[in-house]
C-alpha cells in the first residue's frame, strides 16, 4: 500500500476539486462531503426504521398463539429455524468487504490530499501504486449475495419456505430485505468505481467512495445484528 507523508487530510478545505472550484463559486471540499454524510444519515433513517419495525413484529410474533381449527383451540406455531452454518462464512466474508471498503476510503482521501499539497507545491505527484480495493469489495458483495442465495437454497432443502412457518417467513423477509439494500451498495461502489472512467475529478470521487463506504459498514453492520436476532431472540 501506498504511503502518505502529507498532513493534509479529506476534511481539509484546501483539498478542492480543481483550481477553478473558488471562482465557479462551488462549495469547498469539507462542505461538500459534510452535505453528503447528511444526505447518507436521511436516507438511511427510514432503513433503521423499517429493521425496527422488523424486529419489534419478530419478537412479538414469537409470543402470539394461533387457532388451530383442527382441535378448536390456541396454540403456539413458532417453530425456530436453524440456520445454515453457510450464514457465518457470509458474515466472515461482509466484513472482510468492509475492511476492503475502509482502505478504499482511506487510499482515496490520501490521493485527495497529496494531490492537493502537490499542486500547491508546484510539482507533480508522480505514478502511485494503488491496491485495487474498491474492485476487491465488489467481488466479495457479489460473493455475500451469492452466499445468500445458496443459504435460502440450503433453507428451502431443509424443509423451510417463505410460507412454511411464521419464523421461516421472518428469516427470508430479514435476509431478503437486507440482500436487496446490499445491491444497492453494490451498485453505488460500481458507480464510485466508474466515477474515474466518466472524467470525474479526484474530489468529486473521494467524496463518492466516502458515503458509498459509510454506507457500506452500515450494511455489515446491519448484518450482523440481524444474524444474531435470528439466532439468539428465537
């Protein structure tokens, strides 16, 4: 990996964009990325919310009994899903791709700022050896999401479907929900990964891998709380 001696860092004003970004008027670095964290904590609270909705229908199904008309009486249907082991190797493998993710912000806010301090300076900051961690994380978001799919395959072997029980339903509608917000990370990474082909500057693409990777630790950690919901409040 590359190393840094520059203390110019991503939240840093002076990193800009271009040296035509004061006189267009458009806000400086920190602002911009300040207004993208922003953006990212909106769109994420109706996710927080919708998991704790998610999470407080879980824990009271698990107690409510049903009318079983075959005795005429109440009873309890919740029967607890084991898990496919295959689910810990995902988790193993999301938060792997986060790290990635993390090195992939960290490696772009320290091209932001050596190009900053370079152009300052008057000179050029040369030919960098860059680890391709952005491509690294999208291989193993596409491998969870592959890890998903066999897992359901692997619930459905075993007897449990969408509709077999009410705890089976939880565990796909949980899974299920969370595999689609991971695609759409997936596809915010591919869109930071193309910024560079589309002539984007180097601000502009920090910036765009800083909320994607935010965003991205959030699903981990979105994970494994999940995990252990459905393990441990069964």
């Amino acid at each position: 990996m590359a190393s840094f001696t520059t203390t110019a860092t991503a939240d840093d004003p002076r990193i800009s964009g271009g040296g035509d970004q004061s006189s267009s008027g458009l806000p400086d670095y920190a602002t911009r990325l300040r207004r993208a964290r922003l953006g990212l904590l909106v769109a994420l609270t109706p996710v927080i919310m919708l998991f704790v909705s998610f999470t407080s229908a879980y824990v009271v199904r698990q107690g409510l009994p049903t009318f079983d008309p075959r005795t005429n009486a109440m009873v309890h249907d919740w029967i607890p899903v084991a898990l496919p082991r295959l689910l810990l190797i995902n988790t193993g493998v999301l938060v792997l791709s986060s790290l990635f993710m993390e090195l992939a912000r960290r490696q772009i806010k320290g091209r932001a700022a050596l190009a900053s301090a370079t152009t300052a300076r008057g000179v050029s900051s040369g030919d960098q050896m860059l680890i391709p961690w952005l491509p690294i994380t999208i291989a193993l978001g596409l491998l969870f999401l592959f890890g998903q799919w066999t897992a359901w395959k692997q619930l459905a072997g075993n007897g449990f479907y969408v509709a077999t029980t009410p705890s089976s339903s939880f565990v796909y509608l949980l899974t299920g929900t969370h595999a689609i917000h991971l695609m759409g990370g997936v596809l915010a990474l591919l869109v930071a990964g193309s910024a560079s082909l589309m002539g984007r500057s180097l601000t502009t693409r920090s910036i765009v891998v800083d909320v994607t990777a935010w965003y991205w630790h959030f699903m981990a950690g979105l994970w494994i709380y999940i995990l252990c919901l459905l393990e441990f409040a069964s």
